[in-house]
C-alpha cells in the first residue's frame, strides 16, 4: 500500500512538472501589422525613453536588438534620440513581462558613445530608434535586423544589418553597408576624392546615385542579375560575364581617386548621376529610371 502511494505521488508530480512545461512553452501566437507583416506574439506593449548625448566627435554606435532606426543630420551639437521599446507575448501580462526584459545599455568612451539593446528573449523584442544627430556625426549601426533610414549625415556611416533595407540620403564622406538580406540606396549630396565606399548584399537590389562631378573607380558585381547606368560619364569602363547570369563591372569616373565598390550575389545594381545640382527626388531612390546604358555583355567601350 505504501509502494502504491509512492507510486502515486511520483506520477503525479511528473504530470504536475510535464504540465508547467507545457505553459512554458506555449506558443506566443502571432501579430500582424498594418503593413500584413506576421510577427512572433499576438499582443504588443510599448514604452517610450529619450536620451540626449554630446557625441563632441565621438562615434554613435547603435547595436544589438532588431528594430526601424530613422536619423536626421542637423545643425546641433547634442544628439537626442527617441527609443521604442516593444515586446510580445501570447497576452497582455506576457508581452509586458518581454517589454520588462528590453535592456537599454549605455557607455561612453573617449571615441565612442554606444547604445547596446538586449533582451532575454531576442525573438519578441524590437527597439525602434529616431531622432536628430549632428550633421558631421560618425555613425555605426550593428543589429539583428529592420529598416535604416539615414538623411543629411556627412560624417563616416557603418550599417550592418541581418535584414532589413537601407536607404541614406544626401551622404558625403565614407560608408559602409553589409546585409545578408535586403536592398540598399545610397544618394551621395558629395564624394571627396579619399572616400572609401562599399555596399554589399546576399540577396538585394543596390542602387547608387553619385554627384556629376565625382571622381571615383567603381566596381560593381552580382552574380545574378544586370548592371545598369544612368547619366554617368566613365572615362573608362569594361564588363565582363559572371556566372551563368551576372557580371562584373569596373568604371573610372574623372581621375578615379575615390574607391566604390557594390556587390550583391542576387540582384541587380544600378549606378545613376544625381543631376545638375547633385540632388535626386527621395522617391525615386528605389526606382529605376529607364537607362541610357544596360550593361549586359563584355567589352563594352
């Protein structure tokens, strides 16, 4: 009888212990956005912090968890920053749980000031980012994933997303670009001649717009998909095949001192002058105008 019991009590305590792990891994179900985007959790919550810094030269590093960053140049010395902390969860209690969880991490070096966002569950948090910097900020943006739009920045950009699109406008010194998934336009208000630039995809469309007067050697590689010209003058140019349907493209822009360099294994690229006053209308950045040039074969003059 006191075997049975035993017995008893050990069955019972195992059903107790599957059954709470059975709610700690109930699913969160899933959200949508207005956009028709699925997203892990059915319900959100959201909070809202602002910080200010003066960078004084240093470097504004934005990294960690994904989510949309939106920055605007500015003639400020401070940069302040608006920051969206969003978590999910199966309810209301547990997407509050997730928003508790969202850690927002700062440190300040002599060259740096950095943002670091992290949170235990990765999967159900975002950190959305806007705000004013100064308009000769260096700026580096390192995140799992989501859209980067960068507008009147002149100082040095590193942008290295997982996923997600990047589009930077009225650019004037070196950049940086990698993603593993997802296209890019980049609009140059001004090239100087020691700029190094490099945009570079997995899978994407890139799309590059350069003042007339630049003064660059380009390279441009996809390994499938065409490369194309719109109103640029090259001094020299040859492109050769690549693969079954890419190619490889290298151009001499006045003397060729600035370095440009575009890739993408899945995609096509697009290189095109910003017109008389260098400047392009934002909607188009992400449109191909009908080229003058398609580059399509080898030798071409």
């Amino acid at each position: 009888m006191r075997k049975a019991r035993l017995l008893f009590c050990v069955q019972a305590a195992l059903l107790v212990l599957l059954l709470g792990l059975g709610a700690c891994r109930q699913s969160p179900g899933v959200g949508q956005t207005e956009e028709g985007t699925l997203l892990p959790g059915a319900v959100e919550a959201s909070d809202t912090l602002h910080r200010g810094v003066l960078l004084a030269g240093r470097t504004l590093v934005l990294e960690g968890l994904s989510g949309r960053v939106s920055l605007q140049g500015a003639d400020v010395d401070v940069a302040r920053l608006t920051f969206v902390r969003a978590g999910r969860g199966a309810d209301v209690a547990a997407a509050r749980r997730t928003l508790r969880e969202i850690q927002l991490r700062e440190e300040g070096t002599a060259g740096s000031f950095r943002y670091r966002l992290e949170a235990r569950q990765a999967a159900l948090a975002q950190v959305h980012v806007e705000g004013t910097v100064p308009r000769n900020a260096r700026l580096v943006i390192t995140r799992a994933g989501g859209d980067v739009d960068l507008t009147h920045i002149e100082g040095p950009i590193r942008v290295q997303l997982a996923a997600g699109e990047v589009h930077v406008r009225e650019a004037a010194d070196s950049l940086e670009i990698r993603l593993q998934n997802g296209s890019a336009s980049v609009h140059f208000r001004r090239l100087p001649t020691d700029a190094i630039v490099t945009v570079q995809t997995e899978n994407g469309d890139l799309w590059l717009t350069l003042p007339p007067e630049a003064d660059a050697q380009l390279q441009a590689e996809t390994a499938a998909g065409e490369v194309r010209v719109e109103g640029l003058t090259f001094a020299e140019r040859s492109l050769q095949p690549r693969e079954a349907a890419g190619a490889r493209f290298v151009g001499k822009l006045g003397q060729g001192r600035a370095r440009v360099t575009l890739r993408t294994a899945h995609g096509d690229i697009v290189l095109r002058s910003g017109g008389p006053n260098g400047m392009i209308p934002p909607d188009t950045l992400l449109r191909p105008l009908p080229p003058d040039t398609a580059l399509q074969g080898p030798g071409v003059p």
